[in-house]
C-alpha cells in the first residue's frame, strides 16, 4: 500500500530525529519488560461501487499515554491512499486525558466529509481473522473460502491461501542500534487452483512512515457484507515503539 501522507516516525509531531532515536536507544535495555501500543481496527466498510475501503485504527499510545485515532480510505482500483487522507486526531500534551471516545469521534468528523462523498456506506464482511489470543500459529499463512449459506462453517470449494513473507530492508532508521536487527519489509501472496499470484512486495528501502517494522502478521480478509467482491488483506505491522513492539494496521487489495 503506497502512502501519500505525512511520514510518521514517532507518532509525536515536532519531535526531532535524533531526539527520537536517542530515545529509542535509551529505553531499549528495559523494552522487554514493557508493553507496546497494540492499535486496534475498525471496519468502516465499502463505498457502493466497491472502489474504496475504509477502516480506522486506534488506541493511546505509548510512552505518551494519549488517545489516537487515524482514518485510511483506500481506493482498491489502485492500491492507494485517497487524497488528503489519512485523517489523524491525537490528543494533545495539553489534554493528557482527553478520551479515546471523544477523540475517535473527531477523526470520524473529520473524515466523514470523503466517506460521504464516496459513499462509503455499505458493511464490510470479515471472512477470516486471527485473532490477539489466537495459539499455535505464526499468522504468516492463512486458509480460506468464501462462505455460503447457511449452515454454520459451510464454505465455498475454492480454497485460496495467503502467504506473508518477510525478510530484512533498509530503513530511515538505525534499526540494528535501536532493536538488535535490521527493519523488515514484506511480501505478500495469493494461491488458488495451483497458481500463486504476488500481491505485494516492499521496494529496497522502506516507506518512513514504517519506522522499524520487527515482524508482520496476516489479520484478517475482508469482503462487502452484500459478496460484492473486492476482497482485502489486512496485514499487522509491528514497528518498534517507545515501550517495545507497536502495531499498526496496513491493507492489501487482492485484486478480484
């Protein structure tokens, strides 16, 4: 997914390069013992011509403890951010307890001008998903169908699988300084009925925005609530933070 936004490297506007990674290198001894900020996702849905996906991540950063909320409207066609978004809301220094609710409501308001614009009105069905307490699985592969209806598990028999790879990239940062490794791109892609097709594949060297990305995993494949199709990979990012390991939230067209 190319981005067209603003870079963000720390998550705090106006903070200097080389005071962020001086942070970075303080807090890395005790990382381990701290907990990340793990946003969470939103399904805002589709537009009516299935064109454009929605979805907003949110939750209160860490090392700062301020609400977030950041609004992605995607145009699948081309795998890119509409223009002018994505919406971001922080809540300020000045107003630490700000809530998550009213700050969610203010990305929402922000954003609802494009949402209405492009008729991104109709549900988004989610076809599979791992979940934060799912055991046993490294989210790299994931098995999948279209349901039918209407018994309980009874799916399709065109079976597709995605597969994540990762493997090391170069990035803005000093990644081996700040966590031990180098910053890891991906790669991601779709088989069914014998042939593989490549979704994505990170370029040499990493968007800023990615920060120092420690792992990635598949989250969930979405579709329009009506089977119209247009069905998206939402990957999890996990750049290094303040407090250890972040995620945030990237989608992956699948090109049907």
């Amino acid at each position: 997914m190319r981005r067209n936004a603003a870079p963000r490297a720390s998550g705090r506007p106006g903070i200097p390069l080389s005071l962020v990674l001086a942070l970075f290198a303080w807090l890395l001894p005790s990382a381990a013992a701290l907990a990340g900020d793990a946003a969470l996702i939103d399904f805002l849905g589709y537009s009516k011509d299935r064109d454009h996906f929605a979805f907003e991540e949110y939750g209160i950063q860490d090392g700062s403890g301020l609400a977030y909320s950041t609004i992605y409207i995607v145009e699948l066609s081309t795998d890119s951010w509409v223009k002018g978004t994505p919406y971001r809301v922080q809540a300020p220094e000045s107003d630490p307890d700000k809530p998550l609710t009213t700050v969610r409501a203010e990305a929402r308001s922000r954003a609802q001008g494009d949402l209405d614009a492009l008729e991104v009105s109709e549900p988004a069905r989610i076809l599979a998903l791992v979940g934060d307490g799912a055991v046993d699985t490294d989210a790299h592969m994931l098995r999948l169908a279209d349901p039918v209806c209407c018994g309980a598990g009874a799916t399709s028999d065109d079976i597709q699988t995605l597969r994540l790879e990762t493997f090391e990239s170069d990035t803005a940062f000093d990644c081996i300084g700040l966590v031990g490794q180098k910053g890891l791109g991906y790669a991601l892609a779709l088989s069914a009925g014998g042939t593989e097709r490549e979704l994505h594949r990170d370029k040499a060297r990493l968007p800023l925005s990615r920060g120092c990305p420690m792992d990635y995993r598949l989250y969930a494949v979405v579709d329009a609530f009506d089977h119209g199709g247009r069905h998206v990979a939402i990957v999890s990012t996990h750049p290094f933070g303040f407090e250890g390991p972040d995620r945030r939230f990237l989608a992956v067209p699948l090109g049907d």
